[in-house]
C-alpha cells in the first residue's frame, strides 16, 4: 500500500487535531475499503478540506482506494469553484457536513459527506493519484497532474533529510490543499508518525494550548507564518519539545531569517530552509541547518535522490561555478504536467522527471543555490531590465510596511500598505535601481491580497 501505511500498527495515531478528533492508521485503511465498495474505481472527486482529522482521512483515503481527488479549501471562491465543477464535471464531492451542496449523500464519515453527483465517469490516467491547484490561482481550471510516485518519492525523499521517526510530532497550520501542507502528511505517515493539525489562528489562546499539551516537535511555516511568530515574541518562549523549525514558501527576509536561524542555533534547535513547488511534489532543496547562518538565504542543495541544474537561454546545462541561470530539477517527485480542461486527465506523464522551475537562481563555488527572481518578474524600463522580486527586496528594506512590486515596460508599480512610507519607498527603488522619479507610480492598499498560505496574489494587483 501507498507509503506503507498498511505496514503502520493498526491503532498508532495518524493524527489530532484541535478539536480533541484523532485518527488512527487503522481508520484510514477502513475508509479507504469503504470508498473502494461505495463508488466506482478511479472516479473523481472533489474534496473540500478543512484542517482537521476529517479531512486528512478522507484526503488519503481517497487516494488510497485507487480513485482520484482534487484536493480543494472549503473556502474556495464560489466562482473559481463552480468554474472547476463546469470544467472537470466530477462523479463525487466529498465536504464538511455542515457544508452546503447539492448532490446525493452516499456516505458520512468523521465529520465529512460524500455527495454522488449526476456527472459521467471521466477518463482518468492510470497513474494520475490526485490533483492540486496551482498557486495564486484566482480563476483559472489549471491543476497540477500528480501521480502515484510522486507521493511515494516526497515521502522518501522528505523524511529522509528531515530524519523522521514515528516519534515526530509536527504541528500542520499550512492548509491540507497546499502542496507544502500535503507533502507533510506524506512525509510523516511514511514513517508512522502523528500529524498535529489545527486550523487556528496563531493569534488564539487554543493554538498554543494545543501546541504544548500535544507536544509538538516542529513546526513548518511560509514567511508570513514567521512574521506573526515573531510578533508573537516567539522566541522568547519556552517550548523544550520544539526542535525542529521548517520554512518554505518563499524567501524570508534577511533580518527575520538571522533571527530564527540565531534563536535555533542558541537552544539546540535546527533551522531548515526549504523550496519547492507544486510542480515537483512541495521540496525540491533544502539547507542542511549546518549552513543556516553561513548560508543564509539560500534554498541550499537538491533534496535526497534529486538534482538540480542551471541552464541557459538555450537550454544548455551551466557547469561552472558560480553562475546564474534558470534554475531546473529532476527526479521522481516531479509531476506529471498540468490539467486545463477534463480530457487532461488521460494524459500521460509530460515531464519525464524533469522540471524547468522558471526561478533564476544563482549557485555559489560550494553549489548552493540562491534564488534571484523569477523569470516572468521582469520589466523592462529604458532599455534597462528591472527584475520586480529585487525591487521588492529594496522596498522592504526602507519601509516598515508590506509592499509588493509589478507594473508594464512604461512603469514600475509599488504597492505599500501604509501612506506614511511613501517618500522612504520611492527614494530607496529611485536610487538603487537608477530609475527617473516619474516611471515610479506608488499605491496605497489596505491589505495585499494573498492565498491562505500567505503568497501575494499578482494577478489581483492592477498593473496599469
């Protein structure tokens, strides 16, 4: 069985959650036969999550039972949601019982319904295990194509640098439909660990209650996880089960990475940088915490049984270093390719492995890797290419405010969530990036507009 979870002890726990609900491995394996009996093989369906047991069971589950889910937030826009249910037409959704929606119950478990719908039965690729939005997706029916060694890959290739046991304890806040959040639950039930899932704010009094009464052992966030930890005075706490920090999602700032990497390293804690992608199953690098100081800002070296590669404008390999290129990977966690419409779903694997990441990164003379930009956040102003990622670094890096960075080849566009950091914003981007005072257009915005785990979403940022 997948991730061996059938070799797991029958009654080890799987996981808890905040609302005192446990799962045993056990019960995994029933639903999962439960499914088998209820619905055709290889249907698809729907399942909109909450972070909680019910959601992991019905997650793997479904997996499990050899049929197809595409794994979805119960907070989904109402419009992106129906435009996925007219575009791939599943057989079944599976929701939150005090979820509304339309269909036949068929079946309820752990909190959770299983609604028949009056749609045919796709036809689905063998080896295609589960479907995943793509990050920021606001409308668009894009999902990523994963397949069943993708998730037997990321389980290996995680637990093996992170050293898990079934001892692990790990705190999941990341939501269960995002690549990072799901590659922790393959991760950790690869070796027979507990998952402790919560869908608190890490504001609320439970959070915290919850964490140190369960014991957790880590705790894997995005930049924004760490902005509110700090906030928080989190370092000044006493948490002796906590010895492991994970971070993914994006790049920390310099300031607030030194502050964790230094707190780790000060109470026998390790600090671990990560990055991936959906497209390559969560990780595709890690920095070992030996180099969490001396490195620091780097996505390190390529994950176990995983390479990484640097190529040029034509596609040629660069072997020297230190170079800059478009950072590519491979190996088995690499997904299959996307799905834009229902009859994607018999596609074949497109990839073979391999995987351009659209990341211009640079590796060092010791082959680590530091990621610059990526290559559609450019403009090109006067002639001179302007890349919006170091823009934004430069903006940070003046303002004490949030602030994002996109525009045409006519204007750069800044946004900051605060009007008293309008001149400090405009004078730092002016001077370091040699730009004339009029291509430089400030906005003012209440908030950046970002998905649940904490991404700037760009496509909701008027560019013009």
């Amino acid at each position: 069985m997948l991730l061996d979870i059938d070799k797991k002890p029958l009654d080890a726990l799987a996981a808890i959650d905040t609302d005192g609900n446990r799962l045993n491995y056990g019960e995994i394996i029933d639903l999962s036969e439960r499914i088998e009996h209820l619905i055709p093989s290889r249907s698809l369906t729907f399942i909109l999550t909450k972070n909680n047991v019910g959601g992991i069971a019905w997650v793997m589950a479904t997996i499990l039972s050899g049929s197809v889910p595409l794994i979805l937030s119960v907070h989904t826009e109402s419009k992106l949601l129906q435009n996925l249910l007219d575009t791939y037409r599943p057989q079944y959704v599976c929701c939150p019982e005090d979820m509304t929606f339309d269909g036949i119950c068929i079946s309820e478990s752990k909190g959770y319904r299983l609604l028949s719908l009056p749609n045919e039965k796709a036809v689905l690729n063998n080896e295609l295990s589960h479907l995943l939005p793509t990050s920021g997706s606001t409308g668009s029916p894009k999902l990523v194509r994963h397949k069943y060694d993708n998730i037997e890959a990321a389980g290996l290739n995680i637990s093996t640098f992170f050293e898990l046991t079934d001892a692990d304890r790990p705190l999941m806040v990341l939501p269960l439909h995002y690549t990072m959040g799901l590659s922790m639950i393959f991760s950790h039930f690869k070796v027979g660990a507990t998952v402790l899932i919560t869908d608190r704010s890490m504001t609320d009094p439970g959070f915290w209650k919850f964490l140190k009464e369960e014991k957790a052992t880590s705790f894997t966030g995005v930049p924004f996880s760490f902005e509110i930890l700090d906030k928080m005075r989190f370092t000044r706490m006493k948490l002796p089960d906590l010895t492991l920090l994970t971070q993914g999602g994006g790049k920390m700032p310099t300031e607030l990475n030194l502050k964790f990497a230094e707190y780790c390293r000060d109470n026998d804690k390790k600090w671990i940088a990560t990055y991936g992608q959906s497209e390559g199953t969560a990780r595709m690098a890690w920095l070992p915490p030996q180099y969490a100081i001396s490195k620091m800002g780097s996505i390190g070296i390529a994950v176990p049984n995983g390479r990484l590669s640097l190529r040029d404008t034509e596609g040629n390999e660069i072997t020297e270093s230190p170079s800059t290129g478009e950072m590519c990977y491979e190996g088995r966690n690499v997904t299959m390719g996307y799905a834009r419409s229902r009859e994607d779903l018999a596609l074949g694997d497109e990839r073979n492995g391999f995987l351009p990441t659209g990341d211009i990164a640079y590796r060092d003379e010791d082959g680590f890797y530091f990621i610059k930009g990526r290559m559609g956040r450019f403009l090109k102003l006067f002639g001179n290419r302007i890349g919006l990622d170091e823009c934004e670094q430069i903006v940070k890096g003046a303002v004490s405010c949030e602030c994002a960075c996109t525009g045409t080849d006519e204007r750069l566009i800044v946004y900051l969530t605060s009007e008293a950091d309008v001149d400090k914003a405009k004078t730092a981007i002016i001077e370091a990036a040699h730009l004339p005072a009029n291509v430089v257009e400030i906005r003012i915005i209440d908030a950046l507009p970002k998905n649940e785990a904490g991404k700037i979403l760009y496509s909701k940022l008027k560019n013009e």
